[in-house]
C-alpha cells in the first residue's frame, strides 16, 4: 500500500490526530523502542511516496486538466428542436466597415445632442471627419465605406494619444481648424483640393496647425 506525503507528516506531527472519514488512517512509524525514529529515518519513506505520486510534468498537467474538467454534455441536451437542427451557432466576426460606420455616426449624433464631445473615441473622430467632409464638399467620402475604415479609425486613435495626449479638447480644435481653412478654400475655388483622411489624421497636419496657431 502506498504511502502519502500527507498521511507520513500527519503521524509525525498529529499522532493522536482524528482522520476524516474519506481518508486513509496515517499509518503509526514508531521505531521499536515507542519512540518516534530520527528525521532522517522518517523522511526517507515520505522522499519516496513523493517520488512516486510526483506531478506530472506542466504540459501533461495542462491536458489532463483540460480533459478531466470539461463537463460532460450529451449532444442535444437542453435544446428545443429548433436549436438542435440549426446546430452550434457561429461566432460572430468583425462588423462590416459600412456598417461599423453607420454605428458611429448614430453614436456621434448622440453624443453631440447631449453634449458629450469629450468622450469622443477613434471611430466619433473619423464619423465626424465625414460629417465635417459632406458639410463642406457637399459630397460623401465614399473611398470610407470599405476597408479603409479601420485604417482611419487606427489612425485617429493613435493621433489622439500621439499627438494630444488622449485630451480629446485639443483634437477637436484641430478639426476645427482644418476645416474652417478647408471651407474657405472650397469658396475660393471652383474645384478645391479634397482634404482625404489620411491628410486629417496625419502628424504632418498637426505640424501645420501647431504653426499656425504656434501651439
């Protein structure tokens, strides 16, 4: 019978100890004088049931557990009829760019009606390049309906931790200034350079700004 690391320091420490009802009793290590033998002499027996119920390496471990944890869950239990025929529901993936704009841009209204620019997040900066872009240009930017999207969005994320420090104050400043130059630009010109929104969400138009306005 084998001997437990925990059952050999029981007896040695808490001879007269109860057991609980689901454990092996410690077995008694008396030498036979009725004394308790030298630690040396008791640790050899608990080095080897160490050794023999040793932990299995991490890896092994790991895959145990994933095995032995996972509950046990027959196939259709729990379901009405119409779930288990449609089977297992897919994950859902990444919104599409068209329709992770359309969100902002509702979110942006709300936000502005109550008043809470300030909580503006990457994709309210790029909803708000496009309203700025329509305002002025009377036309859509169209090329942010597709993949483009999440590279503006990347875009104005980084500029206000890179360029404002996250103080989304002075980054609506800096649209504001761009765009009151853009729009006397387009009263100028009958056909005014389009300000794109890798030029918005550009440090080199930060630049620009910065000496402008000397900030």
């Amino acid at each position: 019978m084998r001997r437990r690391t925990s059952d050999v320091m029981q007896a040695f420490e808490f001879p007269g100890t109860a057991v609980p009802e689901n454990q092996t009793p410690a077995p008694k290590i008396l030498a036979k004088s009725g004394v308790l033998p030298g630690l040396d002499a008791l640790m050899a027996p608990a080095r080897k049931v160490a050794a023999e119920t040793s932990p299995p390496p991490p890896k092994a471990r790991k895959a145990r557990a994933k095995v032995e944890d996972a509950p046990e869950r027959q196939p259709g239990a729990g379901m009405t009829f119409d779930e288990f025929i449609a089977g297992p529901s897919k994950k859902r993936g990444k919104p599409s760019p068209k329709r992770s704009q359309e969100r902002a841009r509702a979110e942006l209204i709300r936000l502005r009606e109550e008043g809470r620019l300030l909580e503006f997040q990457g994709r309210h900066f790029v909803a708000f390049y496009l309203e700025l872009h329509a305002h002025v240009y009377k036309v859509e930017a169209s090329e942010l309906d597709g993949v483009e999207w999440w590279a503006a969005v990347t875009s104005a994320e980084k500029m206000l931790v890179g360029c404002f420090d996250g103080d989304r104050g002075k980054m609506l400043e800096f649209m504001r200034w761009t765009w009151q130059r853009e729009k006397f630009k387009a009263a100028k010109s009958d056909s005014p350079r389009r300000y794109v929104w890798r030029w918005q969400f550009s440090t080199s138009a930060v630049t620009d700004y910065r000496v402008a306005t000397r900030q």
